[in-house]
C-alpha cells in the first residue's frame, strides 16, 4: 500500500533522536565545539535581526 503525503509531517521521533545522536558523537569526536556553537548563534541572530545590524548594534556573541 502506498504511503500518503503528509504536508507539514515534519522528520518524526525517530529522524529527532537520530540528529540529536549524530549531533552528541559530531561534539564527541571534536566537529563540533562551543567557538562553532557562538559563530553560528551571532549568524542566526544577524541573519534575523539584520535591521538591528543597520542601526550598529553588535550581535557577536563573546565569552
């Protein structure tokens, strides 16, 4: 039997515990660190705060 399209069905339980494991052994084996985890975070905040940019707001995130 065919499967249906289910808009908005979203990856499931099963497609989350599989990133968050492949996410936990990528920090493990050192792909991941926390420098990345800051760059990507001032990233997103730039990317949807961009306005803020403008006005001369620094959105780095420092330690």
């Amino acid at each position: 039997m065919a499967r249906r399209f289910r808009p908005g069905g979203g990856i499931g339980i099963v497609g989350l515990i599989y990133l968050v494991i492949g996410a936990f052994v990528a920090w493990d084996r050192g792909y991941i660190d926390a420098d990345l985890l800051r760059r990507v975070a001032s990233a997103l905040l730039a990317v949807l705060l961009w306005f803020l940019i403008l006005l001369g707001v620094d959105l780095h995130i420092h330690t």
